[in-house]
C-alpha cells in the first residue's frame, strides 16, 4: 500500500510525461510490485464506494450527521471543524475516487495518450475537491455542495466573527 501511495507520489516529481516516467519507474524497481498496486487500487476503490454510500445516506437523512460526529472523533480539531468535514462529505468521497483512478493509470502497462487524460483528470478531481473541502470548511460555501439540512449553518471564519462580536 505504503509502496503504490510512493508510486502515484512519483508523478508529481517527473517533469516528463507521467506515464513515461512510471513505466521508468517501474522498471528500476520504484513502483513496488505489482501487489501493491492491486491492494492500493482495491483499497482507494471500497473507500471511495463506502464514503459514497454514507455520502448519499447523509444527504437523504439528517439524522446522520450524530453518526458522523461521533466517528470523527480521532480527528485533532475542534467541533467546528469536524462538522464541517461533516458537510464536505461527498468531496472526500469524490477525492478518493480520483486517487483511485490516479492509482489505476499508473497501473496500466501502456503509454497512451489516455492515460495521460484519465492522470490530469484525476488530478483535477483530486485538487479540485481538496479546495472545495477547504471552502466548505471555512465558509460553507458552495452551498449546492452541502447537503440540503446542514446548508444554513456557518462556516467557521463566520462563526467565529459572530462569536466575537458578542
């Protein structure tokens, strides 16, 4: 796993064509074997399917949101935070599938023009979410995003300007 999350890593440190660059990889014995890859893509591929699940399930039923809650309560941060990694749900499910794909084109034994397609895409998606996560976090804003119950609270920059104005 740690092997093929190194691989995809190596990506973002090649100035060439990516896919080149991991075949060249692969071939000095830097991508792992092929196990890696498989349990990686496994992996990224039944979390994104479960968050997408418990993404629609939270989306649907507001009753959902205590359930979420209480399971992140690992993270380090406050409760603002994590309410707010509550609302940003569908992001990180839709992240994880982009690492899934990212994972899967550096897989792939062909240089192909595709596969260079299916790697920007992923990336996209995968930053793209990122930063949206980030604005849902911190304003909740883009509220089409957000699930429809939790789309009038604030965000945490407006939330802590209100608190400090009482």
């Amino acid at each position: 796993m740690i092997q093929a999350l190194a691989g995809a890593l190596l990506l973002f440190r090649c100035r060439i064509h990516p896919v080149r660059c991991l075949h060249a990889a692969k071939d000095a014995g830097a991508k792992g074997s092929e196990m890696g890859y498989i349990l990686g893509v496994s992996f990224f591929f039944c979390s994104a399917a479960f968050m997408s699940w418990k993404a629609r399930q939270l989306w649907r039923d507001p009753h959902q949101v205590s359930f979420f809650m209480t399971t992140f309560t690992f993270l380090p941060f406050g409760e603002e935070v994590k309410r707010g990694e509550v609302r940003s749900i569908g992001l990180t499910a839709a992240s994880l599938w982009g690492i899934m794909l990212l994972l899967l084109t550096a897989w792939v034994d062909e240089s192909s023009m595709w596969n260079g397609v299916i790697f920007l895409l992923s990336t996209c998606v995968i930053l793209l979410s990122l930063t949206l996560e980030m604005l849902v976090i911190l304003f909740n804003q883009p509220k089409f995003i957000v699930p429809p119950h939790m789309r009038s609270e604030l965000g945490i920059l407006a939330n802590n300007r209100t608190r400090r104005k009482r």
